[in-house]
C-alpha cells in the first residue's frame, strides 16, 4: 500500500474509522468487521495505514538528516525511493535500506 493511497483511504472513509475508533456501533456492521477497506478489515487498515505513512516519514527525515553523508548514487536512490513509495509503496523501505547502509561513517574525535 502507498502512503497516497493510505491517505486517500483514511480520508474516504472517515467517517467510518472515527465511528470504529471511538468503539461506536457502525450501522451495517454487526460487529465482526464485514466492512472492508482495500481488502482490510477496518482495525487492520488503520494498523497499517498509520505504519505505511509512519515508514514513509521515517524515510525523509533519514534522507534529511544523512543528506550530506550520501555517496551520489544513494542520494539519487533515495529520492527515487521517496517518491515511488508515495506512490507505489515500494519505494519507502528501499530508501531506508540505502540511506543507512551508504551513509559516510564519521570518525569520532577524541
């Protein structure tokens, strides 16, 4: 799941996932999650939606703060990774991969 589609799920279904959230009873729903978004129950793509926009998150602030650490290739890499994962989910741990495994280690001065 990409986190635009995450968001434009959540934002669709509000309603729904505030009720849900709040532990309101759902009309149409007998309490066993028969209703689904992209396939998930309600609890679950919530679960997974907050997880998918966290990663995405995660991946920009590492890309940010090692920016300047980052071989030319990882830069290009990471950036690739951060808009594809916006768009197709992939891209996201990709990025995280490449941005802690090729960031320059730095010598600590004693």
């Amino acid at each position: 799941m990409s986190v635009k589609t995450a968001v434009k799920e959540w934002y669709e279904n509000k309603p729904l996932i505030d009720a849900y959230l709040r532990g309101e009873l759902i009309e149409g729903i007998d309490g066993k999650e028969t209703t689904k978004i992209l396939g998930y129950g309600i609890g679950i793509f919530v679960i997974v939606a907050l997880v998918v926009v966290a990663l995405w998150f995660w991946a920009l602030y590492a890309t940010i703060k090692f920016w300047k650490l980052l071989p030319t290739w990882a830069k290009v890499i990471a950036v690739i990774g951060l808009l594809s994962g916006w768009m197709y989910g992939v891209g996201t741990l990709i990025t995280l991969i490449v941005v802690y495994a090729s960031k320059k280690r730095t010598m600590l001065s004693w």
